[in-house]
C-alpha cells in the first residue's frame, strides 16, 4: 500500500476523531446549559414570546384546531425519534399515568387549542398578556395547595408584577358589545387558568419518569382529544405555502417540543409562583416581535406594564439567588 495513501488515512481518522471530541464536547456544554432553570426560562421566554405574531400569521391560512393538530403531530414525531436515538423510547411508569393525563389534557390540549381559538379574534400583543396572566391563578394554589412558603420579598415581586399584567390588561382597550371579541378574551384567559392548574400538578406530582421521556406520551394524549374535535368541527381549508410550513414546523419542533419539555422541567426545579413570575417575560416578547412583525401599537401603558413586570421577575430572581 502507498505511504502517502497511509497518510491520508491516517490524516482522515485524526480529523474524524478531533470532529467527535469538539462534538462531544459541544454535546456536553448544552447538556451543562440546559440543566440550568433559569437558561430554561430564558429560552422559553424568546422561542414562545416571538411565537404570538407567529402563530397569528399562521392562522390566516389554517384553522386553529387543525394548527393545533398539526403543531402537536409534529412535536410528537420530533420528541419520539430523538427518544428512539437515544434508547429511551419508552411506556410511563403506573406512577406517571396521572401526570401524563394531566399533562396531555390541560396543557397540550386544553391550552394550545384555546390560544389558537382566542388569536384569531385577539391581537397577538394583548391575547399573549391574557393567556399569561397565569400568576393570578398560580399564585393562591401555590399557597393553598402545595403549602409553599411565601415570603415579603416574594410577595412584592409577585405584586410588582401582576401589578404590571393589569395595567397592559386594559379592559377598557376593546369593544365589549363584539361578541367575538369578547369570547377571544375569555378563551385567553381560561387558557391561563387551565395552564396553573397544570403548573400545580406539576409541582405536586412525585415522578417516577424523567419528563422528556413522558412528554410524547402527554402529547399522544393532546391528540386524541384534539383530532376527533377538529375533524367532527366545521373547519375552514388549509392553504398550503412554504411560510405555513415554517410556522408549522417552528411550533412543533420548537414552540412545543423543546419549549413545553423546558417549562415542565423548569417548574420541576424552581416553585411554582417564581416559574410562572419568570414566564411574564413572555408576553414582553409578543409585544416586542408583534410590534415589529404585524405593526401593533406600542403605548405608554404597555411600555409602564412591562417595567413593573421586569422588576417583579427581577425580584424573584434575587430571592432565588439569596436563598
């Protein structure tokens, strides 16, 4: 055999090896980052708050129950291959049933269809704020429920920024006498209601599984319920085009699988009313990325809103660290 033909060899097998090592390596420093809560709630903040001029723009060319079918059949072909390559493709634990019907029903399906429902009568901006005034129901069963302490540090944070949600959440800023308006603002807000209850089951639940491994089973669940309704539902057609399909993908790969898997474990990991203060952040971001995207105003009272709301999520933050 050649030497230089060796060499080459040689030279490709070292270029292989380093190309594993710096993958290895990279692999390792994701799996560091992700086991962070707060990196968690960072990136949850920015893939869902741009996800609201998203997906508003998405349901002008598909039905929200059909967005919702589509986005949570993605999600669960994304999270099941990446779970059959890693091994761990597997069915839940007896102890995990509860959770993964919780899980499945309030937050992939309940919440999901009515954000799609209360968007398409909602500006993006206003319908992220409602669907996350979430700590006004978290906060009440955090103390009730799971017996968490609450402490005056706590309490103020929490105050500063639902103070801040009320002032963005005018009631005064839409016409009462429109019906439809009205039931997209009510749809928006059962949204965030359903979604505490699921935050405290969450927190209550002892888990037997890790939650990646039971989040395709969750979403399975979200199926079942969301197809039938969908297909017996008087929909409109879907038109196809290569931006639909981005924004599909975007919201099954990301908005759901990644994001809904950050959330579940982040709320595993901090309590209950600091989970959902940090998730405030997120209707900052769909007002941010709705102003620019879809050319919705931007005011006094939202830029005031938004202040009281970064202060809250700030304090929680600092008692984290004290702690």
């Amino acid at each position: 055999m050649s030497p230089s033909i060796l060499i080459g060899d040689s030279h490709y097998r070292g270029a292989l090896c380093n190309a594993i090592l710096y993958f290895s390596k990279w692999a390792k420093n994701v799996n560091k980052l992700l086991s962070s809560a707060w990196v968690l709630l960072i990136l949850i903040v920015i893939i869902w708050g741009v996800n609201w001029p998203i997906i508003k723009i998405g349901l002008r060319s598909i039905d929200p129950l059909w967005f919702a079918a589509a986005r949570l059949g993605i999600a669960l072909v994304t999270i099941s291959v990446l779970l059959l390559f890693l091994g761990r493709l597997k069915r839940p634990h007896r102890q995990d049933i509860p959770i993964v019907l919780g899980v499945g029903v309030m937050q992939f399906a309940v919440f999901v269809t009515l954000i799609n429902m209360g968007l398409t009568e909602v500006n993006a901006g206003r319908a992220a704020l409602l669907a996350y005034t979430t700590p006004l129901w978290v906060t009440p069963g955090a103390y009730f429920v799971l017996k968490e302490p609450v402490s005056r540090i706590k309490l103020v944070g929490a105050a500063v920024g639902i103070c801040g949600l009320l002032i963005l959440f005018n009631p005064l800023g839409f016409d009462w006498n429109d019906a439809s308006v009205v039931k997209g603002n009510i749809l928006l807000l059962v949204a965030a209601m359903v979604w505490a209850i699921s935050i405290l089951h969450i927190r209550q639940h002892k888990w037997k599984g890790s939650v990646l491994e039971l989040t395709p089973w969750q979403i399975m669940v979200a199926l079942l319920i969301v197809v039938p309704y969908a297909w017996f539902s008087n929909t409109q057609a879907v038109v196809w085009s290569a931006e639909l399909v981005l924004i599909l993908l975007y919201n099954g790969m990301l908005a759901t699988a990644l994001a809904q898997w950050a959330s579940i474990r982040a709320t595993q990991i901090l309590p209950a009313m600091t989970v959902s203060l940090g998730l405030l952040m997120v209707p900052l971001m769909g007002i941010l990325s709705s102003t620019i995207w879809l050319g919705e105003p931007f005011t006094m009272t939202l830029g005031l809103g938004a202040a009281l709301i970064v202060g809250g999520v700030l304090l929680q933050i600092n008692f984290r660290k004290q702690r």
